[in-house]
C-alpha cells in the first residue's frame, strides 16, 4: 500500500497544503482515496484517457455560464469586438486552443515528456499559485516547439 507512487502522492499533498492549493489538494485526495479503496486499477487508467476532455468540458461549462445566466449577450459580444484589447483576446484565445490541441496529441504519444510536464505544473501550482491547465497548454508549446525544431533540423 505504501508504495512508490502512494509517498510522491503524500509529498504532494504536503506541498498542496503549505501553499494551500485546494484544487492540487482535492486532487491528490480524490487519488488517495481510490488508491487506499482497492479502485485504482479501474478508475485510473479511464481518468487518465477520459479526464483531459472533462476538464476541458468542465472549463467550457465555466467559460459559458455568464452567457447562460444572461450576463453576457449579442450586445457584449458586439461591443468587444470595437476594442484592440479585444482583439488581442481572441487571438490569444484561438492560438491557445492550436496550442492546446498539439499538447493533447504529445501527451497522448510520449508520456516520458508528461512527467516533466506535470511536475511544472505540479511546482507552478503549489509554489507559485498557477492554475492547473498547465500540462495542456505546456504540452502545446512543447509540441509547437518541437515541430519547429524539427522543421530545422
């Protein structure tokens, strides 16, 4: 029980608590509990295929609800687009999303790369208060990265 994985699991949750991350926290509990019930031979391996496009519906459920709730109309989205600073937004906005894309293919193909990935995230979370969507869009830049190193080579 008290494996490898199981102690770097406990460090983590360490960390999480002394830069009082909740969500690194609720994440590491959530791991700890399936691992500690006997489930995670079934349930790790289906989070790890399927829990990038929850996550990703999760934050587009979130990124929605002021258009849902009214808050946001044809009136915002008009508006916006009269200001550069807007402009900026979608670009940033689309380039991401290319981004994020080519990450999804890296973290599916190399996993050794997804190691390096996740433990930036992992410092990024807890040492300096990020947002955990790191592996994805850090997967995207390796990725463009990557190509463009490729392309010159």
């Amino acid at each position: 029980m008290f494996n490898e994985s199981f102690l770097f699991l406990l460090l983590l949750l360490i960390i999480g608590i002394i830069a009082k991350n909740q969500s690194l926290i609720i994440a590491i509990v959530v791991l700890l509990v399936l691992k500690l019930s006997g489930l995670e031979t079934k349930t790790f391996t289906f989070i790890q295929s399927k829990g990038i496009n929850w996550g990703v519906t999760v934050i587009t459920i979130a990124v929605l609800a002021p258009i849902a709730s009214g808050e946001i109309g044809f009136k915002d989205l008009s508006g916006a687009f009269k200001s550069s600073l807007a402009w900026v937004a979608l670009i940033s906005g689309i380039a991401v999303a290319l981004l994020a894309k080519g990450g999804v293919s890296l973290l599916e193909d190399d996993p050794h790369i997804t190691t390096a990935l996740v433990l930036g995230t992992i410092l990024s979370v807890s040492i300096f208060k990020g947002v955990a969507v790191g592996p994805l869009i850090g997967a995207g830049i390796a990725y463009t990265a990557m190509k463009i190193i490729n392309f010159f080579s």
